[in-house]
C-alpha cells in the first residue's frame, strides 16, 4: 500500500475561505451618496485635477465625541449632529474669523473629558479654543505657524511649519504663562503632516513633508529608538510625505502611517524594549495617495481614504500593487495579514482628509474640488448582548 504524506494530504485539502466577523466592512463598506456643503478659504482650495499633496495640509473636518461634525464654509465654522445619518439639515455655525487673523487651517476637536471644546488654527499663526455649548471663545494666542494639532486631555500639541511640535496646556493660570510653559520639540526637519498621541496618551507619533516619522514619550524631549535599521541606527522613514499616521486602539503598541505615495507600513513602538521595530512584512503599496487612514474600534480591521493616482513605477524590491485602480476610493484592510477585504469608489475628483465618527462606524470624507463632504459606511456597531431575565429573577421578585 502506498502511504500518504502530510504534503500529498495539503495537496487534496481545498484552501480555507477567510471567514470575517459580522461587523465586517466585508459586509458594511459603502457609498451612502448622503453629502454636506463644505467648502474651503480660497488660500487652501486645490488646483482642479492636480492631485497635489501640498493640499493635504489643511485639516477642516473634525468630530467630537458627541458626534457633532465641525467643518469648514470659507472662514466659517459649522457644525452637524452626524448621530442620525448625515443630511444636510440643522446645520449650525460657531463662528467666522477676523479677516485679520487669516485663513481657517486646522479644526481640532478636543476627547471624552472636553467634548463641547474645539481648537481652531489659521494661516497666520492663531489659535483659538472655542467652547461649543456656550459658542463663545475662550482662549486665544499666536504662533509661528501651524499645520496641524491633535489634544491629549488639556493638552493640545501643536505641528509647526518648520517642524517644531509644542505642547500647550490649557490648564496653566494665569493663561499669559501658558506659552511660556509650552514644551518644544525640534527634531523634525521639514513641516509637520500628521500627529496622532497613541490611546493611553503617553507616546505621540509625528509625521512630516520630508518623510520622517518620530514617536515621543510623553514629558520627554528627545524621540524613542524605534523603526528599522539603516546604517546601524533605526530609523522610521517614508520616502515621501507622510500624509497620516494612527495608532491602533486594540494593540497599544502598533502604529500605522501612510505617505502621498500610497505606501502604508506599520510599526511596533516599544518605549521599554530594544525590539522595537518595523514590523513585518507591515508594509503595503496601494498605487494612490494615502490622504488619511484610521483602524476599527471594533474589529481588527483599518480603512484608508485614497486619493490621486500613482504615477511612479513600483519599486522592485517592495511590494506588488493592487492590479484594479484604487484611486479616490476607500479602501479596507485586515491585521495582521493585510489581506484585501474591500474597496469602494467615491468620486471622480480626489478626496482630502477624512475623520472616523464617534462610533467607529462611517467615516466623513472631504472632496474640496466639488464643495462636498462624502459620508461612507465601514463597519456595524458590535451589538451588546441584552441580558434576559429568568425564572429565578421572577421568583425573587
């Protein structure tokens, strides 16, 4: 008789289908076609059909924890409940700025602990903080510049132009010393693209225009050694500009960023261990602009909003792109194996920054060349489990 082998048992075994949860974007990923009139200071509006990065600076889209969406109309503030569905009604304003404090650059809503407080940020150095509920300003002061800010509590760190990232605590009295008292980090070279502080709010993340992204412990002043080996030294680098990064909230110590080239790669971030590195492979060529990325709350899963096309060939030694077009959609992707699992086309025209509701669920996309805000569903919310009562509660009763 001739025996079998465990290779000729693999042979005749059929491959297992991937099976996905039911919160799945499998399942939920789609174009609702509901849009919001949004509509950007003509300092930051696109050149049609140019696909230029540089327009990825502004970030005019943001929702709070309350799920109340902030945005832009010219140098105005508004402001949507998205709780309901997203149409165009009951739309509110909070403010329009002073000609003289320039251009709306960065809408920045603050966490859980300050849901009704927005920061604003302008071209020319402003910063305001806004309390909603009251709708009157409560803090204002000047900068050098900034091109994008993200809160940690009180604290809302701010990204410079020259890449200098401060943090600035809205706690300190009196408010005048408040600048003072501002820590400064000044590693970066190039402007600072993107910021995220990771889900306990000890370690903030920077990407900048030169490709470089940098994970900073809090209170300290120098940059965790972390990435991957380059001439004996870690380094986390992109080769083009890191347009989004994102830590993942079911795994404290991944971070994900993506750069204007369509290369995602994902990072383990260790601030206690010398392992930390490029995870592997982690690393992904989309062939279109990375404009934001976010992972699921839900599920193991991360979603990325793509814009313009990739005209660069491939690189030889990196990984193979998807062979269907990619561009101006969204896309998901499941982790660890990074394996494919959706993808939905949104518009002709490229679409800018995007932000995850407050549920998890859509994500809100802004498209600057056709005055709009795209609502996309991603996931379903996970469903609680109802406790039934029993025959014992009754008896107790």
């Amino acid at each position: 008789m001739r025996s079998v082998s465990v290779s000729s048992i693999r042979s005749t075994t059929p491959p297992a289908h991937p099976t996905f949860p039911d919160i799945s974007a499998k399942y939920h990923l789609r174009n609702t076609k509901i849009t919001i009139d949004y509509s950007v200071p003509m300092s930051a509006a696109p050149t049609s059909g140019s696909g230029d990065m540089d327009n990825i600076a502004p970030h005019l889209l943001s929702c709070s924890p309350a799920n109340v969406l902030f945005f832009s109309r010219g140098n105005r503030v508004h402001f949507k409940n998205i709780g309901s569905g997203g149409g165009a009604e009951d739309i509110g304003q909070l403010c329009k700025l002073q000609e003289d404090r320039g251009d709306l650059r960065v809408i920045e809503c603050a966490g859980s602990d300050l849901p009704h407080i927005v920061a604003l940020g302008t071209t020319k150095g402003f910063v305001q903080i806004w309390d909603v509920k009251a709708k009157k300003m409560t803090m204002s002061w000047s900068t050098k510049g900034v091109s994008v800010m993200k809160w940690n509590g009180a604290v809302l760190t701010l990204g410079g132009l020259k890449g200098t990232i401060r943090h600035y605590d809205t706690r300190v009295e009196p408010k005048s010393k408040m600048k003072d008292q501002a820590p400064k980090l000044t590693r970066h070279q190039a402007r600072i693209m993107s910021l995220a502080w990771s889900v306990n709010g000890k370690v903030l993340a920077s990407g900048d225009e030169a490709g470089t992204v940098y994970c900073w412990e809090q209170g300290k002043k120098v940059p965790l050694d972390a990435g991957e080996f380059v001439q004996r030294r870690k380094k986390m680098q992109h080769a083009n500009m890191v347009s989004a990064v994102a830590w993942c909230p079911w795994h404290p110590k991944l971070l994900a960023s993506g750069d204007s080239k369509g290369i995602l790669r994902l990072w383990n971030v260790e601030p206690s261990s010398p392992s930390s590195n490029a995870l592997t492979p982690g690393i992904l060529d989309l062939g279109a602009s990375i404009t934001s990325l976010h992972f699921s709350p839900h599920v193991k899963e991360i979603v990325m909003a793509l814009g313009a096309a990739v005209t660069d060939p491939p690189r030889a030694e990196g990984p193979c792109r998807p062979k269907f077009s990619m561009t101006n959609s969204v896309s998901v992707y499941s982790f660890p194996s990074l394996r494919h699992i959706n993808t939905v086309p949104i518009t002709d025209k490229p679409s800018r920054d995007c932000v995850l509701n407050a549920q998890g669920t859509k994500i809100i996309l802004e498209i600057p060349e056709e005055n709009k805000l795209g609502i996309c569903d991603v996931w379903s919310k996970r469903k609680e489990l109802k406790r039934h009562s029993s025959f014992l509660d009754s008896v107790i009763r």
